[in-house]
C-alpha cells in the first residue's frame, strides 16, 4: 500500500514475542518454519513498503506473529498469506493490519532522561533570549503509543510554567501504525506506565480515571496532533519550520544508508536554531553542513545553524 501522511487530527520499532489472549495468555508458537524462499520474500516486502529491516537473527520474531495473525484468518502457510496481502485491495487492507502487529506499541515516558533533559535545556535558552518566538514545534518522529510526544509536551509546558510571557506550543507525533496512533490520541495511560514519571508531574499533567488509568490533560491534547506517516515517504510529508525533532528508537530499523538519508530530510525540516535529537548509537560517524554537535557527550542532538 505504500507509506501514507494522514495529515493531523487535533485533540510506533519491532517487538520481540506477542501473546494472544484465549482464557490465559500463553506464547504463540509458529505453524512450522520458513522456508529460505518465504523469508527471503517477506524480508523484501517488509522493506519495500516500510523500511524495516527482519535479519535472520530475528527470523523467528517474524514466524511468530505472522502465525497469530494466520491461524485468526485460516490460512495454512506463509506463502498463501504472502498472496493475500499482495491481492489487490483486500491485500491493502490486510498489508495494514499485519504491519500494526509487526510494528512496537510499547515505549516509556521519558525513555532517555538524559534527551529529555537536553529538550528542556534548549527550550528554556529559547525562551530565555531577547527574542522571543511567538511559538514553538515539536515533531516526535515515530512516536509509537504516545508516551514520547507527552514527554515533549510536558517539558515544555514546565519551561512554560516559568515564563511570565506564555509562548505557544505544538506537538506533531507520526507514526506508521494506525493502533499505535490510536493509542496515542486516546492518551489514556495505566499507573504502571507512569513510574518513572515524577509525582509533581503526574498530578499537574494527568488525571486519575474511575478505572485506575491515567488521562493526559486537555491543555496538552489540545497542542497535540497525530498522523500516519511511513518514513519512507518522509520528502512528501508536509512537515516543516520544526523547533526540536525528536527521532529515537526509530532509525535501528532501517540500512545504514537510509538512516542517513531519513536524517537528511529531517534536517530539511528544521526551522534555523532548531534542535534534532537522535538516539544514541543509532547513527555512527553522521555530519550535515548545516549543523552543529551539541556538546554533551550524554545525548546525540544538534541545532542548526542560522
């Protein structure tokens, strides 16, 4: 089906083993091994259509989840499936259901504290200078369930706190998965999600629901928007004039030389002075003209210069 930008609506890494529900959980066993010509297949669809890179070693994670969704669909082996996802428009619908159970929903709130230590840091400099901006973007690059797009949210609605001036703030999350998304647009969080999150932080910026779950507030929804988008289709993503650009845990997916190609155009959509923040040991040895290391050794992040 290709990699699509949904656009924004106002108010997703690969996982290791799933489990299916049925009365107790218990772990899903492949329907047999594939053969060398199946997974040869299914690699290159994989990253024809999403980047994703399966490597032998994680031959077995692709088994796996291919079987749960086949034995849901009756489908007796990996190469009658192959041929259902590439049939026409019920192939399509398929293609999207399969890549939901194949693409990371799970992540934490403030994964790396160390970045998110560094966004604060920049922020509060913006805000601090004799030029104020009239706002400020945000762009969480492959935000799986939407604990990093909060994260962003929530530091920089702190630095905000602090500010006399109130300066305007937005957060774009992307991702390729339609569930993730849902995810995070509901922004809806079980207690364990939040431990690492500060008390101070959970009172001001979630409200306890009657089930025990956690609601982002709306003074946040409302600054977020969240949108599908396949990387591999970042040059037509209407994105653009971004403050800081969050890119962690999404570019260990994709061939050496895509990363830096995904890195390229990311840069593209920087706003001067803007900051871009990378995984740490995601990207060896990657320059740009156009930017400048930032000096801790702790986190991988640049700004552009101008």
């Amino acid at each position: 089906m290709g990699g699509i930008y949904d656009g924004c609506r106002p108010h997703s890494t690969m996982e290791e083993g799933r489990f299916m529900q049925s009365g107790n959980a218990w772990a899903l066993q492949p329907l047999a091994d594939m053969t060398s010509a199946e997974f040869d297949n299914w690699q290159k669809l994989l990253e024809a259509r999403s980047g994703m890179v399966v490597s032998e070693q994680r031959r077995s994670f692709l088994q796996v989840n291919l079987t749960a969704r086949m034995r849901e669909l009756g489908v007796p082996d990996y190469s009658s499936y192959y041929r259902k996802v590439l049939n026409g428009p019920s192939g399509a619908v398929e293609w999207v259901t399969l890549l939901d159970r194949l693409t990371v929903q799970e992540t934490q709130f403030f994964r790396h504290v160390d970045s998110f230590a560094a966004v604060t840091q920049f922020l509060q400099e913006k805000v601090s200078g004799e030029t104020l901006p009239d706002s400020l973007s945000m762009w969480s690059v492959g935000c799986s369930s939407g604990e990093e797009a909060w994260s962003l949210a929530i530091c920089a609605a702190e630095v905000q706190r602090s500010m006399a001036h109130k300066i305007e703030f937005a957060i774009t999350a992307t991702d390729i998965s339609h569930s993730a998304l849902r995810k995070g647009r509901r922004a809806t969080y079980d207690a364990r999600r939040l431990e690492r999150v500060a008390p101070e932080l959970v009172e001001r910026y979630f409200t306890a629901q009657a089930d025990g779950s956690y609601q982002v507030v709306s003074s946040l929804v409302e600054r977020s928007c969240f949108a599908r988008l396949n990387m591999l289709d970042l040059a037509q993503a209407p994105i653009s004039g971004m403050d800081i650009i969050f890119c962690q845990n999404v570019l260990i997916y994709f061939r050496r030389w895509q990363r830096r190609e995904i890195l390229n155009r990311l840069v593209t959509r920087l706003a001067p002075g803007g900051m871009l923040v990378i995984g740490v040991g995601e990207v060896a040895g990657w320059q740009h003209p156009d930017l400048e290391p930032i000096a801790d050794e702790r986190v991988l992040a640049f700004t552009r210069k101008g």
